[in-house]
C-alpha cells in the first residue's frame, strides 16, 4: 500500500463516524462532506476579507462598509434619472428599511440627494451629489488596486463563471435560509411537545 493510499484510509476511516451535514451526492466526495466542509470555510472566510475590504475602503472616506457599497451602487445605478430604495435594497440583497436608514444618513452628509419620483409620488429616487463623486473619485486611486489583487488568481472565464455561480447561490442562500427558518420552527415545536 502506498503511502498516499493509507493516508486515503486513514482519513476514510476517522471520517466514518462523522455526521454528514449534506445529503445530495453531488456534494459527496468518497461518501464524506470534507469537501463541502472546505468549500464553506475558504467561503467564509474569502467573505470575510472582502467585507473587510469594504470596510477600509469606506473608512478612506468616513463611512462604513455598507454605505460605502450603498454609496458607490447609487453612483453606478443611478442613471439619468436616480435609483429608487427598493431597487437598491434589491441590488444589495439588502432590506429596503435597512437601505433607507444608510440612504438618510448620507443624505444628511451631502453624499446623496433625494426627490420625489415623478411616476410615483410616494417612492423617491436617489442620486450622488458633486461631493460624493469627487470621494468616489479620489479613492479610485486605492480602489483600483485592491479590487485588481482581490481576484487577481481569475481568468476572465473563471470570473464570468463565478459572476453566474454566485448570482445562483444568492438565490438558493435565500432559500436555504427560508427552510431553515421553516425546519427550526417545526422542530421548536416538536420538543415543546415532546414528540
């Protein structure tokens, strides 16, 4: 047996009597979740730098992570016209009230403007003012940069790939989130009644 071979058995037999925490085989690597394991880690903590990537590139210009991805989302979706709120929040998978407290806060910092939309007097449409954009501007010069280092190991097959890959997971993230709600509160239920 070769030394490869007993480390594969090896790991087969301690991984024996762990608990699976996915079913689906096309998750299953040699009848075991390790592979699913490390896909979520690595994601994790890729998730983690980049939160951490806008939050320093927010601190640049005195605002956080979030509204700094909320002011620069404004900047490049806003058009001719402005973005409304729920089309932002939708943008961010982010709550539309969430979206409206960070929107007021820089409105009040001069970042962004608000008006009334002309198709529908109760939405308002959103855009940067002249001071954001000279922000936005500035900090291209760190931005660039970064953003190039990020996913600098992708091809531009691999990066169109992972653009797909992580739109259809936003999805599915939801939907995993919406079971788990529905599941933990089915088995509330059960302990509460001791079945």
């Amino acid at each position: 047996m070769t030394t490869k071979s007993r480390e594969r058995a090896r790991h087969t037999k301690a991984d024996s009597h762990l608990i699976l925490t996915v079913s689906r085989p096309e998750l299953l690597v040699d009848d075991n979740d390790l592979a699913f394991r490390h896909l979520i880690h690595d994601t994790l903590a890729f998730a983690s730098r980049l939160q951490e990537v806008r939050n320093r590139l927010g601190q640049q210009i005195g605002l956080t992570g979030t509204a700094f991805t909320a002011l620069i989302s404004i900047h490049h979706l806003e058009g001719n016209d402005g973005i409304g709120v729920n089309q932002l929040a939708d943008h961010l998978h982010l709550s539309g009230a969430f979206v409206t407290i960070e929107v007021n806060k820089m409105v009040n910092d001069g970042l962004v403007t608000k008006r009334t939309n002309p198709s529908d007097r109760r939405r308002v449409l959103l855009t940067v003012t002249p001071k954001a954009k000279d922000l936005l501007q500035a900090l291209t010069t760190i931005q660039r940069p970064a953003n190039d280092m990020l996913l600098s190991d992708l091809s531009t097959e691999e990066f169109h790939l992972l653009r797909k890959l992580m739109a259809r997971l936003v999805v599915t993230g939801d939907k995993s989130l919406a079971l788990l709600d529905y599941l933990a509160s089915k088995h509330q239920k059960q302990f509460i009644n001791g079945d």
